[in-house]
C-alpha cells in the first residue's frame, strides 16, 4: 500500500540531495532540523499520520482511480462531489488539528487541475502530456508525495506582460530548448511547503499571449534539484520559536505545528520531456490558473474553517478563565465568529456539492461557486480573529 | 396524474365555501378576483404550471415515496440530499420568476417536519399520529394541494409563556375536548398565502411546558371552514395594485407577480381526531419548531437568491439605461451583490448536501448550517437592495 | 423682524399665483390641501413655529451679517464654526419633530455656495454677480422665503455631456439670451420642497467644458413662474395618505408630516439680468458644485441624525410593547443603531468644526470631512432601518 | 521654560535610580540602551522635540491655567473645546511621524480626570485632594514629566468583585495605613510607556463597593521606587528588533519608533499623604473612570488616524511599486481606507467640538461622543490594516 506514516515521510525527506536554503540572510546547514522549519513539517507530518488512524482513513483516504489502491486523499484525483465534500472535510480536520497550515493541499490542487489541461491541450493539439502526466500521476501516488503546487512568479510591474519586464526572469521561462528537454528559469514566490516537498509542478500565473510562449511552461521537477534556491519566507512571530527557555512555548503560541513558505528560484533547471505538460500552449494558461484557482479556492472553505474553530474555541476558553463564559456580549461574538465560521464551510461545501464531472474523469467544483468562497476567506478570517 | 395546471389551481380555489376575509378595515366580497390578492394567486399558480413545463419538470418534481407517482415537490418528502439541493433550486427558478414570495414553500416545510415529529412522537407515546400523518400526506400529494404552514401565534408579552398571558387566546389553544376531536381558537399571525392555500397545517409556534399543554397542537383544518377569519395584511406599497390607468403597472414594480401575508383567526374550529397530530406532547414541541425552522431556513438559499437575481438583473439595467455599465464602481456594486446572492444560495446548498436520512425515512437539512443560511438571509439581501 | 410663524408661510404660498401641478397623471386642483402635499407643507411649517418657540430659538434663528436683524437660520449666511454645528443641530431637531424631511435645507445650502461662488467669479472676470446675489439675498432674509435648491438635471446618457446628449433639454439650458435677461429651458429632477417653496435657486449640476456655456447658468426664478410645470413625485407608501377611514392614520406610519420632490419643468422661462449669478463661466461650475454639495453633505449629518433618533425610539417602544427591552441581543442592537447615529452625528459636527472663513466672508465646512459624512450616510441609515 | 528637548528627556530617564525590568524572563541591566526599549523611547522623545519645532509648537504647546508659562500640551490642563482639537491633532500628528505609539497621551488623561474628580469629591467630602493635586500637578508641568496614567489591574475573575478575589492582590490596594501615608500593594496591567515614564498616577478599575475601600486608592509615585517591578510586555514581532544584520531594519518595520507596555508590580510601595488624591471614597470610583475613559477613547480618535495615515501612504506605496497604482479597486480600497481613517478623526473632533467646561474649570470632552470614537477604533483600523 502506498500510504507513508509521518515518520517515513520525515526519512524522504533527509534522503533528497543537499538543498541551498536561505534564511534571514544565511545558509541553513540542517534545515529539517532547525526548529522554525521543524514545526511545519510536523504540519505535513500530520496529513500521513492521520491517513493511518482508523478514526480519520475515511476522509484523509480514497480509492485511487488509476491504481485501484488507497491513496492518500492528497494524492487523489476526485473521483465525485462527494469527494470533492470529503476534501474539504479533510482540511477543516486537519485545520483544527494543526491550527495552521498544512502546506500539503496546493500540490493537490496543482494535480487535479494539471490533470484536466494535459486532457484539454490534447484534444486540440494531439499532443500526448496528458499520457505524460498519467505517468508521474502514478508516481506521486505510490510514493505518497507532497507536492509543491508551482504558480505564482515574482512578476515585477504588474501593468506589464512577462516578456514585456526589464528584468526577464520575473516570470519563470525556458532559457534553453533541448532534443530531450528544456532548461527553465526564473523564480516562484510564496511557495508553501516548499522545502518539506518532494516535487514542484509549475504552472503558468496568468494568462499569456503569443509573445509570451516562453513563459508557457508547465511542469515537474525535484525538490532536491541542485539548481534551484530557496529563500525561506518570513512569518510575523518566527523568532519566538528560536526561545529554547522553559516558557519559550508559551509566547510562540502554537509550539508544534508552523506554516512555510518559500521564494524558489530555478537556476537553470533541466527538464526532460517526459516532465513537461505544457510548452507553449499560450491560449491554455488562463485555463489552467481558472482550473486550479477554483480547485485551491474550495480549499480554503476547508483549511481556513478548520483554523477558525481553533480560534473559537481559543476565545471561549480565555472567557471562561476570565469568568466571563456566560456575558451575553461575549456569547454573542463567539456566536458571531461560529457563524461566519460555518458560512465560510458552506461555501467550501457548495461548489463542491454541485461539483462536475469532466471529460478528463476527474470532477470539478462549480467556478464561480469556488470564487464566492475565496472572496469570503479574504473577509470573514480577519473578522473572526 | 396528481399535477394540477395553474389554471385547476385556481379553479380549486373558487370551489371552496365562501370565506370571511377582511382587507383595510372592510369585508372583501370576490376575493380571488381582487386585484391585490389576484397578483399573489398568480405567483402560487406558476408552481403549477412550471411543473408542467419539460424545461423545469426536473427541478419542479419529484417522485412521490408513498404513492410513486409524480408530485409537485411542493407536496414532496425529500428522499435524498440531491431533493433537498433540488427543493432550493426550484425555489430560486421561483423567485425568478416571479420575483417575489410565491408562497407555497412554507407548507412543503411542515409537511416534512411534521412527518418527522408524528414519527417521533409515536416512537417514545406509542400514539397513532404517523399513520394519521401519512393519510393525509396523500390527500396532499393526490390533490396538489397548497398548504399554509401555519406555525406563528400572536404571542403577546414575550416575557411570558402561553399560559400565563393575559389574554387566553394568544395562542392557539384547545377550548373543548370532544369525543371525536377538539375545537381551538386563537389566531396565527403573518400567514404566508393563506387565502391561496387549502390547508392549514397548525403548528405549536414555541418550546412548551406542562401547564401549556392545552397550548400543544399539532393539526389541520381546511382553508374554508366557515369559522376562520382572515384578516389580509398589508404590504408596503400595496395601494399602488388599485391604479388602473394605463401607466399604473409602471409604479406597481411587478405589475403581474404578488406575496401575501394574512392574520388568521381560528373562532372555535372543529378538528376531528384523524386530522391530529399532537395533542399535549408538550416535551416534542421544540423538536417540530427546530424541524421545521430548519426546513424553512434552508428554503430562503432558494427563493431570496432567486429574488436577489432579478435584483441585480434590475440594477444591471439601468446602469445600461445611464450609460453606466462600464463604470468600474457600478461593476464593483453589481460584482457585489452576486457575491453576496451566491454566498447564499452556497448556504442554501451546503446545508441540502449535509442532509441526512431520519429515522422516519425522509431526508433533513443540516439543522447547524440551515441556521447559518437563515442568519445569512437577515443581512444580505439588505445589503444587496 | 422678518419671521414668518408656520400659518404665515401657508398664507404666503396661497397667494401665489397658480402653479401647473401633476400626480399620479392628473393636473391637481388645490395642490395645497391635497392630503399627500398637506403632510409636506406640515414639514416646512415647522420650521417656521420652531423658530418662534422660545425653547429653541437659540438653534433656529440667527443674527444676519446684512440687515443684522434676527432671521430663520434657514435664511442664513454660517458666519462661524458654531453657526456650523448650530445648524447640524437645529436640522437634528426637525428630523426628531417631523421624523421625515422638512425640504428647506437644501435652499440654505444653495444660498451658501453661490454667495461663494459669485465671489469668486466676480473676482476673476469682474463680474457683478456677487452684488446681484447680495440684493436677492436681502429678499430671501426680509421675506423669510423658502428656497428649492434646484441643481440635479435629468442628465440622460451619463458618458455623454450636455450639448452631446441627443435630447438638448436634458439639462436646464439657454435657448435665447435678450437684452433684459434670458429664456432657460430643460427640467431639474428630484427637487425637494418644489411646490411648497417661493423661489428656485438653479445652478448647473456638474463641472463644464467650454461646448456647454449655454447649460453654464445659475439664477433665480419664483416658483409660480407660469412657465413652469411640475410632476409631483412618488415615495413609496404615498397612497397610505389617501385613506380616510379612521384607523388610516396607523397604516400611513407618520400621519401629520411628509417629504416631497417633484421634477421641475421650465418650459422657456423668462430670467431678468438681476436674477442671474453665473452666465457661462464653465470653470467655475465644478467649484460651485463642490461647495453646494459639501453644504449638503453637512446637513445629512444633522437631518438624518435627527430621523435615527425617531426610529431608534421606535424601535425601543415596540421592543418595550412585546415585554423584551431587557433582552441583551435587543438591548445590543439599539446600542448599535445609537452607535451608528452618533456616528453620523459626529461627522457633522466634525466638518462644522473644523469650517474656515471664506475669502467672501461666510464659514465653509471642512470638504473633505463633509464628503466622509455623505460616504456614511449612504451606509449608516439603511443599517440603523 | 519648562519645556525639555528630547535629549532633556533621556538624560533625565538616566537620573532614576536603578530599576527592576524583566523581558524574556529574564532582567535587563541597562535598559535604556536595550533595542526594543529604545525604539520605544524615541517615541516619547518625540513628543519633547516637535514641541520645540517652530512648525508643531502651535499645536505641540499650550499656555498652562496654572502658572501662564508655555507647556507641552501633553502636561495641559484643557482650556478650552479648541484645546481639546487641538490635542487630537497633536495625536494625529505624532502617529503620522513615529508610525506607532508614543505613550505619552495616556497620562495627559490621567490628569484630566484626576484634576475633575478631586475637585467634585472635595465638594462632597470637604477633601483637600484638590489642592494637592494642583501642587503634584505643577510640578508635572515644571519637569515637563511623562506620567504612566495607571489604571488597570489584572482582575482575576471577572465575576467577582476585588474583595471577592481568591488572590487578594489582583488589584491595587492598601495593605498598611500609617499617620503619613499608605502603603499599597498589587499589580497594573499592560501599563504604556511605564519604564520611561517619570511618574505612576494610579487610579482604581472599577466602580467600587463599600467593602472595596482599600482598593478606593488614586496616587502618585515615582516610576523609579524601588519597591516596583516592571515586566516588559511582550509585541507581536519584537524579536524582529535584536536583529543587527545590515538588512534586519526592513524586516523590523518600523526601525526608529515603537511602543511599550509593562505588567508594573507594586511590592508595599510607600506613598505620602500629599501624593494620595482618593482613599477609599468608594462613590467616585465610576466617575473617575469614565471621566479618564473619556479623555482616553477621544485620544484615540487622534493617534490612531495619524497611524492609519501612514498605513494608507505605505499601502499607496506599494500599489505604485507593483504599478497598479491607477486600477480602480486599487483605488477604491485606498479610498475606502482613508473614508474609515477620516470617519475616526471626524469622532475625534466632534466630542472635542462639543466639550464642556466642568466645575474644575478644565474642559472635559462630550461623553457620549467619546464612546462612540472609541468604539469605531474597535472596528475601523482593523478594517483598514
Ligand atoms: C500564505 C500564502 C501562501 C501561498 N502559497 C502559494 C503556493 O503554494 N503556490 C503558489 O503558486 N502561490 C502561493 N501563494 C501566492 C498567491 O497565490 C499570490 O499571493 C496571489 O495569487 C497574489 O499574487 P501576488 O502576491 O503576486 O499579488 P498581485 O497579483 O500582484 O496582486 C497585488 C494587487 O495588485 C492587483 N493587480 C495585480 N495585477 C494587476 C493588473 N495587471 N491590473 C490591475 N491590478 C492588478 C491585484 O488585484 C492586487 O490587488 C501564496 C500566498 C500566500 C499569502
Ligand atoms: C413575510 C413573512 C412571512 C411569514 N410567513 C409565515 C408563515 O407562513 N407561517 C408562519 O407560521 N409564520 C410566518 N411568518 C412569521 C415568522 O415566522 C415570525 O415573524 C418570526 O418567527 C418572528 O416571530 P414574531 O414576529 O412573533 O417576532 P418575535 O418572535 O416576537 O421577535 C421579536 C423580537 O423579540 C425577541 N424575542 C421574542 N421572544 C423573546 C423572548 N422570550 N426573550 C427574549 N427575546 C425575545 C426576538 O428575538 C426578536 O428580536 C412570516 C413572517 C414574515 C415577516
Ligand atoms: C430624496 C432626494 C431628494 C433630492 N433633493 C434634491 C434637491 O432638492 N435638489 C437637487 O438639485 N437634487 C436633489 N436630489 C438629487 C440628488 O442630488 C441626485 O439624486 C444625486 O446627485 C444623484 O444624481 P442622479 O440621481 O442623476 O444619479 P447619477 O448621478 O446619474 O448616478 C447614478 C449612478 O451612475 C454613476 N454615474 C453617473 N454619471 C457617471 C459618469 N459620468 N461616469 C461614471 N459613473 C457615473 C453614479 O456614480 C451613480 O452610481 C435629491 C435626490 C433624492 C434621492
Ligand atoms: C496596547 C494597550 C495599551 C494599554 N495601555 C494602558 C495604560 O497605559 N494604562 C492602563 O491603565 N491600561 C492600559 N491598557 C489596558 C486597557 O485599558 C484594558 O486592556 C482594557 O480596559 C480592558 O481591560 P482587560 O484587558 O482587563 O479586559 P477585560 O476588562 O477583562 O475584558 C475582557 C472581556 O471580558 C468582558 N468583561 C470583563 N469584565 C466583565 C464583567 N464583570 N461582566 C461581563 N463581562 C466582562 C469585557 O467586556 C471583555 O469583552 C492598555 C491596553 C492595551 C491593549
């Protein structure tokens, strides 16, 4: 069975090649160790564990629909909207018991909707990246990887196409056109998880005209790929977890489990054919970011919602210890943050309750459905908290 | 086949005994002709004859459980999650349709939570009232009848329970037992169509104790017994119906379509006994009105979205009207309020795809997220007007 | 002293000539005891006997910078920051005594601004605009006349400008200048007070370009003028008024006072040279409607305020009627709804005290604040209602 | 003049005896080098030197009711509604150039209120607190001090009254009476600027109870009494500051300025009869504290709007950095920023422009208005960050 527990997971990781990771300016020597990066992949951990526990397999696992075996939820292409409900189910879990990020959803997000372009670019250009991305599709399911779902470039001045900036590696593009492959390079900003990942799809940020066939690029590479540098993002806290002091657990506020984002530059990264699923394709782009735009969107109605009753659940016990648990203001606004709590899942629940099969086989959530409840992250969260 | 067109809808209307029905202080004599009451009959009418139409069939339909005929899902009992999701589209193809309340939803609700509580009911006293129930249930579905649900008693000082107002008849009450039924009197108030029904299906509008048990009813009486007074309530710029001129359609606003709220007064009505369905359970009332609330809650995901939708259609069109469509704040205002719109209409679905099988055998909402959707519902469409 | 009591200014409108009124399609006979303009007039009035009332002659009246002598504040030219606030709170208190609009503060305002503008103009081109509006001022004092701000033309295709428009009578405009004066045609929309005000005070709507020097055109003409028409407009419940019966009082919600607008037709009507003050000086318009609409923008900040307060007391008399004032979730919503007025309130207190004295001697609030009061009362009302 | 520079100011935080400061569990020996502290330090300093730049001396000084010398406004007795504006912009001004909290505001409240409470309690009790207070209160102005307005304690349960407390020293208290002073006892939570603070003014929490008068205690010691006990609060990213890589400003945020709170011990600290201006006149507790509340949420109404100026200028930066500084949501979201910033000054100004002169003889700002300001800086700054 290709279900990992978190521990293999964590061995994976320390056999990749040496990465050159950055942070606050210096190289981190051993970055699985260092206890910033240590608390997010314990996050990550999480998404294997709980994939094992008899209590949660029904939601953190599905039957795989290339292999026929059980996969990590993470892993799997949706198969039915009640997959896709199970999904979100799967992320307001694993919100409540992380109480952050988990990291591990883009790189499912990036799966689903890479899965449906590759079947969408060959209907139209009889090109085989859909047969491709079957191939590593079946990879990354039996070896339960964590994906790093590769969109967002630095991208400079925004009134400004990709080929149109001053510097022209603020979107990441193919420097080289091999007999075997291409060599990419470029940089990839806010990449979550991205050192705890075994791969990275990249895919195209916006839609491209014809000049921009060059940034056209989508496809996979290993993490561990001596070209590639990480920056590690800053967090607003991050320091507090440096305290090694008796109650340096105290002030950092959530001492297990952490978050992680990335800057990644590909310098000069190789990839052979069989890792490319798009190239050029320029009127496929904006698809391709609508489809898993919408996939990550619906994940939020999940994750976000998870976070959220941890909070609420924070502010109920810090009123209780105040004895204050039955004020009617204080009932009021716990009662206020349930309710935009659970209109923020309802949203996560509805684009995938009318969810749709594609022609691809997979199922995808209702678009516009999926956006509402994006447009509702970015409100409710900062009004729960 | 039980499906009535609109036009036997209204016919069955004019077949009932006459009725005493008060409207601005005076007796109305050929009610159904009025021009007020005429607009509100033509929004219960469209339930009927979209059913007939192959377009909406789908939606507006359903495969009757207890007879296995085609029903209008008005008169159904959800028997999955996909009829309750259908349930709230059919009320938003409704509500855009006609673009006010047409009525009919409020009795679809109490069908199904007064189904679930005889069952109930019957479970823990041993009593009779499922079967009685379910007898009716047919009467409903073989006749395509409307139902008033008719749950809101006047009520009085809030501060005080039904047994203690000053007062006796704030809320419907059993004034005699007899040997083959009882006789209640008091009064409903707000009545969703009440004229345009042919039934009352009364409801126990609180949480009840021992000394309201006299109070505890559950049953149903036709809309023409001849001891019932309506008195029609007004609605905000109802006058505007009386203008005959030619132009007078123009300030109507919807010239065609019409709500209708009624203060329904019971003067000692006769209820035989197989038209009870609770009778002193005082310890089940709160579970009927949660049940039904709850049904009803999620009904407005449906019939406000579809209300919502010819809002912002409206406001679209006169911004073409001024020149304006393009102007970026008119498209931020109409983005906006579809945000809001399908916000609601996710809350509506969510809490339909969270359904679950009861006991007794149909399907209820997720009563947490119906409650969600209903506290969504006192907001937006404030917002959005 | 020129203070009119309320039955003096029902006597002075009386003996006007008579006036071209339409509703509802008819030419209206005694348009000043039909029911629905009676309530109007009973708003104005007030206004009047206010100012008599020894209790609040502090707030109403003022001692005029030209005669010196005590005139209505309504009359008046703001000579200090404290005249501004004091008119924030006497527009307060009539919204807290009549519960609707009183329509003469619109009037105030124009007065205000074009005493500004003509200033400006006259010197810039060494016009004599600002004597002229000095004279007519004096009228308005000495009579204690009410003044119908007249700025909102019907405007048509808003990305069109006024001479672009395919209909020239969109906005009021020059058709024949003459030696004495000038005929003006076109409509003003929305007028509040038209009928139940001595004089129009028109000013152009919007900032012009050199092709809109005839729309260029600010001036005075009576409201009897014979060339005028007006269309009484609707507001939402207007026919309530018409009922008659004893109990129509309870449905029309406020019975003895009303709001009014109507559209203002001026079918080529005559303008002698000493009744204009703006012929053609295109940039001065936007200055002109910048500081009528920051006078204005102040007042919502009292007038709306005021009518909050009403709805406010309301809404604790009903909750006191259904035995629930003590309720906490009710108790928080009045604190809401007076937290949201005096927020209002504020930002017209703020822009008065923060006016400046300007160049032609009067106080002009702060713009930006008066701007920030408007922003809020498009949001505040429709949260406190 | 008793106006000190900003240098005056830290040399004479230098001539306090040693204190005890604990951060990170640990004590601080030279404090006022420490880099965090620092930055807070340079907040207050700035209050010292603008009142030395000839362009904010206006608005920076006052000419003191006491002894007609020119002194910062913070050490002011208010004068005048003009006094009391002109404090909210001298707030507003400093948020605008520190960016963050200079700490000095709140004991400028303090005083306020302690000079209008020991006038109305002497008028009661025939006290001398007032005359006392006037003494304390020049030397206040002569030293040009920084005093910490103290008033919060930690509470413990909220359900309880002080005396109630399980933990007897929750709350400030008198622990020994002597013929020359009292020696008090307890804690003040997240006291502003204590450690570079030159005085305490300690004031109770609450409205009290008969059996609270040894918690019924108003004074003043100094910040350098040996029996007191600071423990440095921590801020959400204060780590940020011990960074000294060439780089680590930019991470920092705000490199020059910050803010400061303490948890300040009080362990049996002396205080002489002559600093002691409430002692267990249980009656005026409320009316302190609303008086000081008042001053305190009008401050807000200031300092906040100047932060959310440079909020607004930063978020106006980096829309022209990703140039998107035309995009109409861009704009419109600034615009919305600035709309909340300028509806929290216009609070501000509006309880300024309507404050009274108490019987003291200083002017005490409207109540009500106050509030309101307070409770729109619960809401609107979050909305704008
Ligand atoms: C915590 C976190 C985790 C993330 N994880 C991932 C990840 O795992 N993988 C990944 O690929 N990305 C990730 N992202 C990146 C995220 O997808 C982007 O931040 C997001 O798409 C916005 O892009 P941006 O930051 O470049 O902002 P921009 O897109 O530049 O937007 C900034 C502002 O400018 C406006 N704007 C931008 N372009 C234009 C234009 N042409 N015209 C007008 N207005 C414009 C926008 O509307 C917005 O208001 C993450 C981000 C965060 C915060
Ligand atoms: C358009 C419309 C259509 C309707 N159609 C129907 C229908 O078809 N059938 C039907 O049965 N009903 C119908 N209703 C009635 C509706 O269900 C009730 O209006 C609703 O349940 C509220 O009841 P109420 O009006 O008695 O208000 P109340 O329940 O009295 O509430 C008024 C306020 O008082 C508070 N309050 C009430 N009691 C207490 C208490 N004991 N303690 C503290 N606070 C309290 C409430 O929270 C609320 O803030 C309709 C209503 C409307 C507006
Ligand atoms: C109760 C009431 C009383 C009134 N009393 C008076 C009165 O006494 N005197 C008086 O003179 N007026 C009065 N008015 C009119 C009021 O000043 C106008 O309604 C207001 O200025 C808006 O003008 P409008 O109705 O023409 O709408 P518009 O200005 O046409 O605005 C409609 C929408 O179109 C947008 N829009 C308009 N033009 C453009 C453009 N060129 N580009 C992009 N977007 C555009 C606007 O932003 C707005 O969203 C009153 C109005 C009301 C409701
Ligand atoms: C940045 C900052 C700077 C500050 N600076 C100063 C300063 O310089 N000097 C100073 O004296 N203080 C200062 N304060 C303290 C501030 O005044 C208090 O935080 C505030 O008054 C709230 O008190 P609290 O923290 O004890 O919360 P609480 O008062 O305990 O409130 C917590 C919650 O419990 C509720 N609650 C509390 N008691 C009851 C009750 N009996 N019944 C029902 N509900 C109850 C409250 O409504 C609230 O929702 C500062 C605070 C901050 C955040």
């Amino acid at each position: 069975m290709p279900l990992k527990t978190g521990k293999e997971y964590i061995e994976s990781l320390h056999q990749r090649k040496p990465m050159k990771i950055f942070f606050l300016g210096k190289k981190i020597d051993a970055p699985l160790g260092h206890p910033i990066i240590k608390a997010s992949i314990n996050s990550v951990a999480l998404t294997y564990d709980l994939a094992q526990d008899p209590n949660y397999k029904k939601v953190m696992t599905a039957q795989s629909a290339l292999s026929g075996e059980t996969v990590n939820r993470f892993c799997h292409l949706h198969q039915s909207a009640e997959d896709l409900m199970a999904k979100v189910n799967m992320l307001r879990l694993l919100g409540q018991k992380t109480g952050t990020c988990f990291q591990r959803c883009v790189g499912m997000d990036a799966l689903n909707a890479v899965f449906i372009t590759t079947f969408e670019i060959d209907s139209q250009y009889f090109t085989n990246y859909h047969q491709r991305f079957l191939n590593y599709m079946q990879l990354v399911e039996a070896n339960d990887w964590t994906i790093d779902g590769c969109m967002t470039d630095p991208k400079g001045d925004r009134s400004k196409r990709p080929s149109e900036q001053t510097d022209p590696d603020l979107f990441v593009h193919i420097v080289e056109r091999r007999n075997d492959g291409v060599i990419i390079r470029g940089a990839k900003a806010h990449q979550t998880g991205a050192i705890n990942s075994h791969e990275h799809l990249i895919m195209p940020t916006l839609t491209m005209q014809q000049e921009d066939k060059d940034y056209t690029i989508c496809c996979a590479v290993p993490a561990d790929d001596p070209n590639i540098v990480y920056l590690y993002g800053r967090q607003s806290c991050d320091l507090r977890r440096l305290d090694e002091s008796p109650l340096g657990d105290i002030d950092c506020g959530n001492p297990t489990f952490g978050g992680q984002e990335c800057l990644v530059i590909f310098d000069n990264v190789f990839v052979p054919d069989e890792r490319i699923f798009m190239n050029g394709e320029t009127d496929f782009c904006g698809r391709l970011v609508d489809t898993f735009s919408g996939y990550h969107r619906q994940s939020y109605g999940g994750c976000k919602v998870g976070v959220g009753d941890v909070l609420i659940g924070a502010a109920a016990s810090i009123a209780e210890y105040n004895g204050t648990e039955k004020t009617s203001h204080i009932r009021d606004k716990l009662t206020e943050m349930i309710h935009l709590n659970e209109t923020l899942y309802s949203c996560g629940i509805a684009c995938s309750a009318c969810g749709q099969k594609t022609p691809a086989g997979n199922f995808l959530i209702d678009l516009l459905l999926a956006n509402i409840c994006k447009q509702n992250v970015t409100r409710f969260p900062f009004e729960i908290a």
